[in-house]
C-alpha cells in the first residue's frame, strides 16, 4: 500500500518527453471520459462561474488554460459560456506540440488561440480575465507550485481557479480499482492513482497559497476527490 501521508515525488510516465504521442492521445481521450463522468468538467465551470458572479463580466471574457492537452476543457466552458449567454474566447497553452495539435483537430470552431509553449514564458499582449488549470499542479513540485500560484496570481485580471486532486486513500484505490479494469492505456493505469499519490490536502493547498502570499481564497471539497481553488482579486 502506497504511503499517502506526504506527497507523492514519484514522475508520471506522461511526464516523459520520449512517450509516444499515439499513447498520449489515449490518456487524453480516456481522462476527458473520467472528467466528463465523474464531474472534472463541471468542478472546473462552478470555478469560473464562482469568478463571474463576483466581478464585473467585461463585453468578452478572455480565458486561458494552462496545461491545456487535449483542449476538452475548454471546449466543455466554451459550451457552457454559450449556453449561459456569456461572450468568450480562449487560450490555450500546453508545452507538447503535438498536444495544441490535437486540440485544434478536435475543436476547429472553437474561438482559441493555442499557444505551444511552457506557461512561464509566454508574453500576453493583453492579458486574460481568467485563468485556471485541471489536473496539472500535481505534476509539480511544492516549490515550482508557489512559483505557479504567484504567475496566475499577476496575469489573470480577474482571477484564478484550480481544479486538482484530493490525496485520499478511498480515491487511491478507487482510480487503481477503476482504471485496472476499464482502461486501455498504461498511461492511465500507472499515472491516474500516482496523481493522487501527487496529489494535494486542504492543509498543504493553504501551505502552498501562504507561501505564495496569496489571500481572499476560497478551498472547497468536490467530488469526486478534487479540491476547486477559486482567487478573485478586489
């Protein structure tokens, strides 16, 4: 049994820049499957929806995500904008190439700029209402978080929401279980309970927030097994 007190500092496989994309692709189309089913998508629209309700929504709201993949995310926001009567466009930012690639082929229509780069070096000519990432910090060390925190903290003008996972040992054999029987993917056999092993408690999210000197957020607990961040700023 995996010890689930301390953060996980094992890498994902998905981490490794020689994976081949056709695998890659697969983990994608099978995490969009899990956000899709047990509520990753609607976790990452209550955090937007929690920013919109308390600022002043410009004519287009501009939002950007870092650790894009696949796009899915922003697709199922994009939807839920226009249902919403909310004008929007988006960014997308993902250091892999091939994954922007794959993004554009999947949502052709979808009002984006995909920006193929790792999220501390990009330039904004404006900067984004909002930003938020999903299932990414866990990839990171406490130290490149606190970093993150502070980056999303100065560029978003609105504010910033992360959607990621609850270290939690009903969630670590839950996913083990699940994706042992289900999925088709190594990727996501091996890396889907490693996340949760790299993933984070209400406690170490508040760590993390203070080192980063970041006030006037909000940890709620959602299912199933995440943790929504939600910072406005004044």
């Amino acid at each position: 049994m995996t010890n689930l007190r301390q953060r996980s500092g094992q890498k994902e496989l998905l981490d490794d820049p020689a994976i081949p994309f056709a695998d890659i692709r697969r983990n994608m189309q099978e995490l969009n499957l899990v956000n899709t089913y047990l509520g990753g998508h609607r976790v990452s629209i209550k955090g937007l929806n929690k920013i919109l309700r308390q600022s002043l929504i410009p004519p287009t709201v501009t939002i950007c995500e870092i650790g894009c993949g696949g796009g899915d995310n922003l697709q199922a926001i994009a939807k839920w904008c226009s249902a919403k009567g909310i004008k929007a466009r988006f960014i997308g930012i993902d250091i892999k190439q091939e994954c922007i690639e794959y993004a554009i082929q999947q949502y052709p229509d979808l009002d984006a700029d995909w920006i193929v780069s790792d999220y501390k070096k990009v330039f904004f000519a404006q900067q984004p209402y909002i930003i938020f990432s999903s299932l990414f910090c866990h990839h990171f060390s406490n130290e490149e978080l606190v970093f993150m925190l502070g980056w999303m903290q100065q560029y978003a003008q609105l504010g910033f929401f992360i959607n990621d996972l609850h270290r939690h040992v009903l969630a670590y054999q839950s996913i083990r279980t699940i994706t042992q029987l289900v999925s088709r993917s190594y990727l996501v056999k091996n890396d889907a309970p490693l996340s949760v092993a790299r993933g984070f408690t209400k406690t170490e999210w508040q760590q993390l927030l203070a080192a980063a000197e970041i006030e006037r957020y909000t940890i709620s607990w959602e299912w199933a097994f995440r943790h929504l961040i939600v910072y406005c700023h004044d």
